[in-house]
C-alpha cells in the first residue's frame, strides 16, 4: 500500500504524514519548489499524462495572486489583507507585493497544513505587520474570530479577502454560504479575490477539464473539482465584479486597463485555459 510504497524522508516535520499528498504540497511541486515528497510529484505525473502543461495550472494561479494583491493595494488602496489558505512560501508573498506599496500593511495569513504552518511562522518572525492563523478556511467563523484576525484585522475598515486557489478543494456543496459568511463579516469597500479551476464550457476544453478532475478527485490530493463560470459566480454573493471575471488570469492580463503586465508573446497553453480568477468589490 501507499504507506509501504512511499519511504519517510529521515526527517519529518511532526504532525507530516508523507504517506499522503497534502494541497499545499502538491501545488508547491508544480511550482518548482522543494517542500513536496514523491507522492506529492505523483499527483502532479498522474494528470501530466493527460495535461502536459500541469504546471500551468500553479503558475497562472501564482501570478494572478501577485497580480490582484498588487491592484487591490494600489488601486485599491487595501491596507490589511486576510489570504486563506496562503500555501508555502513562495518568491513572492502577499506581504511582500503589499509592504512594497506600503509597508504598513497588515497580512494575517491562515492555512491548516503542518508544512505550511512552520514555513510561515519562520518567515514572519521579523515583521510586526505579518501574522499567521491555523484554522480551517472552510469555517469562515473559525477564521472571523480567531484571536490573531480580531486582533490585526479592523473589520471597520475595508479588507483584502483572498480565496486564491482554494475553492476547488470546497466540495460540500456551491459555496455560496460558504462566502456569504466571509462578505457579510466585510465593510462596505473591501474587496475579495478567488483564482479556481475552470471549466470554460468548450468543447476541447471541457474535456480537459473534466479528465483532470477526474484524476485530482480520485487521487491522494483527494480534491479539485473545474467549476463553470455560473459556479464560480456562487463565490461572489453581493459583491460588483470587476471586469473582466470571473474569467482566465490570461484575460485580466490583456485588460490593460487593470492589469498592466505588458503584451502576450506567447499563445495560452491548454491548461491555461482551464484556470479563472474574480475580483469583486462589495458596495
Ligand atoms: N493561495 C496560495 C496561492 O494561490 O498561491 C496557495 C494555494 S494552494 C493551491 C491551497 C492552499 O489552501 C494550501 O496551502 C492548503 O494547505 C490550503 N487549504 C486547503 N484546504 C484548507 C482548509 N480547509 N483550511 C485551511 N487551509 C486549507
């Protein structure tokens, strides 16, 4: 069995069963990094036999991340950031994109995975303005009321809520709840932001999308399912969308008006079409 198939690496952080793959360390794979074991890598080889490009399907999500903390602060003018669900440190972090803009900027990020818990606490021992929760983002009550979110984040003032690259590991029912919960906690201003597998309703790439869901669901990640975009709308209750979402990152990209990341050079690969992100704001 798995247990007997994959060895334990001579250390372990306590807490890590390697004998699973874990969301966190599957997606830190796809995106080069070194926190992932060998069963983690085997979700990722599972899907690339039917999606050469998996590692799009980080990466898209990565740089829209970047992307929507830098809009949101800048234009947005946000100065405190809740991230669900932060993932493993990566080359840039939310903090870093909104501390550049200013430094004061408050980010309380929450995740629930062992690996991700102490990567996080050992980048943000020096910095007064970082923090980081473990609760389930899936319990928007657990996060809304942990003591670190009452502390650093002032619910009379508009927030950076991020869902980005979490909702498709929601599978208990549309997540219109789910988010309801999150938005009703928010003042009038605050934005929220999700990036998730898409199923853009074609039909090359429906198909796609469907194989890969098939082989994230029935993997050791046990989860990822490629909603539509009526589905993703369910994650927006009461907010005004920004243009163009919910759509593929690729599209903010080419909305200039947003998104200023310079011309495309390069054709969206097949897996970047199964990607979207929203941004939306609530009145
Ligand atoms: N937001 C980051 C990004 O977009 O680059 C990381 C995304 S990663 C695909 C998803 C993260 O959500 C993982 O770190 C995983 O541990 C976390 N996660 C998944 N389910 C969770 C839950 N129920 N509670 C807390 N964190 C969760």
């Amino acid at each position: 069995d798995s247990a007997t198939k994959y060895e334990a690496p001579s250390s372990v952080p306590v807490g890590v069963d390697p004998s699973r793959a874990s969301i966190a360390r599957v997606y830190d794979a796809a995106l080069g990094g070194k926190d992932n074991y060998e069963i983690d890598r085997e979700v990722l080889d599972q899907v690339r036999r039917v999606a050469p490009e998996v590692n799009d399907l980080a990466w898209s999500n990565r740089n829209f991340l970047t992307r929507a903390v830098r809009f949101l602060s800048d234009q947005g003018g946000i100065r405190q950031f809740l991230d669900c669900g932060s993932g493993l440190p990566t080359a840039e972090n939310t903090h870093q994109i909104a501390q550049r803009i200013d430094p004061e900027t408050r980010v309380v990020y929450v995740d629930n995975d062992p690996v991700v818990i102490a990567h996080g606490q050992a980048l943000l021992t020096d910095n007064d303005y970082t923090h980081f929760v473990s609760a389930d983002i899936f319990r928007p009550d657990e996060v809304l009321n942990s003591e670190l979110v009452r502390k650093h984040i002032d619910l009379t003032q508009p927030v950076g809520l991020l869902h980005v690259g979490t909702l498709h590991h929601y599978t208990k029912d549309n997540g219109r709840d789910l988010m309801k919960e999150y938005v009703d906690a928010l003042p009038s201003g605050s934005f929220v932001a999700i990036s998730h597998f898409f199923d853009p309703e074609t039909p090359e790439h429906s198909a796609l999308a469907r194989k890969m869901e098939d082989i994230f669901v029935h993997s050791p990640m046990g989860s990822g399912m490629f909603r539509t975009r009526a589905q993703l709308m369910e994650f927006m209750p009461g907010l005004e969308l920004i243009p163009p979402g919910p759509n593929k990152p690729a599209d903010w990209e080419l909305s200039d008006m947003w998104w200023p990341d310079g011309p495309k050079l390069r054709p969206l690969s097949q897996v970047e079409q199964c990607s979207a992100a929203a941004v939306g704001r609530k009145p």
